[in-house]
C-alpha cells in the first residue's frame, strides 16, 4: 500500500476520535515500523491537531454560554438588592452587567453556530 491509502486509511478513525498513541499501536499492528511509521505519523499529526482545535473550539464556546448565563444570574440578584436599596443609581449598574452577560451568551451561540457550519 502506498502512504496516501494509509493516510486514507486512518483519517476516519482519528475523526472518531482515536488518540495519538491509539493510531500508531494500530499502525503497528498492522505492519508499519521504522521510517514509515514516522512518515504516517507525521502526515497524520496535521489531521488531530485540526480535530483537538475544534473540539478545544467548541468546549470554549460552550464555556463562554455559561458565564454569560452566569453573569446574567449575579444581576438578577444584584437586582434584588437594587429594588431594596433606597438608592436607585444601582439599577443602572445591574443593567449594564446584566447586558454584558447576554453579550457574552449571544458570543458563545453565535461562535458555535459558526462551528457547525464548518
């Protein structure tokens, strides 16, 4: 078999999520050593390096959902306190992290919509 139906070969797996370590004791299952071995390593590196940036993409798209729900909570409890507190300047305060908790939220929905686009 020629390198690029190696290559070919083991695309599939690594996209269903197979580790480094996984791919090559297959790879040495199946009869690859030496220099050839490095050669398919090397060629398929590209190809998990892709894979981990896009799932490290998605989880931090996920994360900035939640800190934005979670900014969104602090307000409405500041908020408590604001409609208690004689002084209503506070009010404005709780509207302004309350807007930047959604802002944070519509970040993370729009960034993993772009990711399933891709």
């Amino acid at each position: 078999m020629s390198m690029n139906e190696y290559i070919d070969l083991y695309i599939p797996q690594i996209e269903a999520g197979m580790s480094y370590e996984a791919v090559r004791a297959l790879a040495i299952k199946n009869g690859l050593s030496g220099k050839e071995l490095n050669v398919l390593m090397r060629a398929l590196d590209r190809h998990i390096l892709e894979r981990d940036e896009r799932y490290a993409a998605r989880r931090q798209a996920k994360e900035s959902m939640w800190i934005g729900i979670a900014v969104c909570v602090i307000a409405g409890m500041m908020s408590l306190y604001a409609l208690f507190d004689s002084e209503g300047h506070y009010i404005y305060i709780v509207y302004c992290i309350f807007g930047g908790g959604v802002l944070i939220f519509y970040n993370g929905l729009q960034k993993i919509k772009y990711l399933r686009k891709e």
